[in-house]
C-alpha cells in the first residue's frame, strides 16, 4: 500500500495502486409480454450477439443461453458500468440487432426489469450448467415458477403483480 501526504490535512492518505475485483452475476430478463419469440433458428446469433455486447462494455460473459421467451446470462461483471446501466446497454444493443436482422416480422423488445444474482466462486460451475441446460430445464418448469423459486432461494421479497410470466398464463 502507498502512503500520500496532503498539504490540507495532518494526516497520510492510504491508496491502494490496483482495484481487483471478481464479481459473477446470474441475470435473468424475458422477451416482452413473455412472447416466444426467441425460437431455435435464431437464438443461438442472439445469444452470441450478447455476449459480444458484454464483451464491448468491459465484462467477460462465461454463458448465455434461455429459451423462446427469456434469457439468462452468466457474466464476470465489471464494476466500471453499473448492473442497471449494463442490463440496459445489452437489451438496447440486442434489440437493434434483432430488429435490424428482421428475425421477426415486427418490432421486437425486452419487458421492463430483470433479475440479478450474484455468486461465489465456487458455485460458477453449477451455475454455468444450469444456464447451459435451459431447454431441458423448461420442459418441466415455467418461467415464473423458474423466477419465484430463485426469489425464494435468494430470499428476495417480490409483488405477485410484477412476477415474471409466461404469456399462456
């Protein structure tokens, strides 16, 4: 650690040369009005597209992935860009490139709000799996019971009116 001396004050200022941080993040957001509208053809471009957008903020992306009406993404988040600022920055991004590209016959976007968790280390490898393994782990679970069961986990309160759900519901 450096030591500075300032001339305004009695005492030495502490600095520290370097900042380090390692902070990995869940983050779960859906298509608008949980539409399926992210069908197979298209999601694996979108899903890259994602991550490269990560990449351009300054963050290491370890996995995208989702299904028809959501994503999740598993993220080395840098603390230079806010959570929010970066969730906004990628679903702004994402949407114009899927507009751009025509996937779909009319305009696309992301619903409002997303979900966030952060995780140790050690629980990347699971985490990452999980991200992986969307397809198979939505054939028994909807995304708001996907959403409600992570809430519950992470002991995060949440209003049944805002609550992610599937537009079949």
């Amino acid at each position: 650690m450096q030591t500075f001396s300032h001339p305004k004050f009695n005492h030495e200022i502490y600095g520290m040369s370097n900042t380090y941080t390692k902070i990995f993040l869940h983050i779960i957001f859906a298509v608008k009005g949980r539409e399926s509208l992210l069908p197979p053809t298209i999601r694996n471009r979108v899903h890259a597209y994602i991550a490269e957008t990560l990449r351009r903020l300054g963050h290491h992306p370890i996995k995208v992935g989702g299904v028809q009406n959501h994503v999740h993404i598993l993220v080395d988040y840098s603390p230079s860009q806010s959570i929010p600022e970066m969730v906004r920055d990628t679903k702004a991004s994402t949407t114009k490139f899927i507009n751009s590209q025509r996937f779909i016959p009319f305009l696309f976007a992301w619903q409002r709000g997303y979900a966030c968790f952060s995780h140790s280390p050690s629980q990347i490898p699971d985490v990452k799996s999980y991200v992986e393994h969307q397809n198979e782990h939505h054939n028994n679970m909807s995304l708001r019971d996907e959403i409600v069961k992570l809430y519950t986990r992470y002991g995060i309160e949440y209003n049944e009116e805002y609550i992610f759900e599937d537009h079949t519901n």
